[in-house]
C-alpha cells in the first residue's frame, strides 16, 4: 500500500462481479488487467492533479 495512491483492484472480487454479471469468465480474465491499468493510471493522475493545485 501507498498512502495516497491507487494501485489496483481486487482481481478476486472483479472476477466475481464479472461472474455474476454473466460475463464470460475468460474474457474478463483476458480484459481486466488492460482495464485496471488505465483506471489505476487515470485514478492517480486526477489524485496528483487535486495536490498540487
């Protein structure tokens, strides 16, 4: 952990909501890193942007 700082999800639980979405598991499992990296990306540019100004 970094206080401050996202660095990313709980795979575990997004594949469960993924599974009871009726998402196909394997492509969840296929998609949800390339997701989680743009959002964990985004997520801590919009958390520096609100420090430093």
């Amino acid at each position: 952990m970094i206080p401050g700082a996202v660095l990313g999800w709980d795979m575990g639980a997004a594949l469960a909501l993924a599974r009871a979405l009726g998402v196909n598991p394997l492509i969840a499992a296929e998609l949800l890193p390339e997701i989680e990296a743009v959002m964990v990306r985004k997520l801590n540019e919009q958390m520096e942007g609100h420090r430093d100004g």
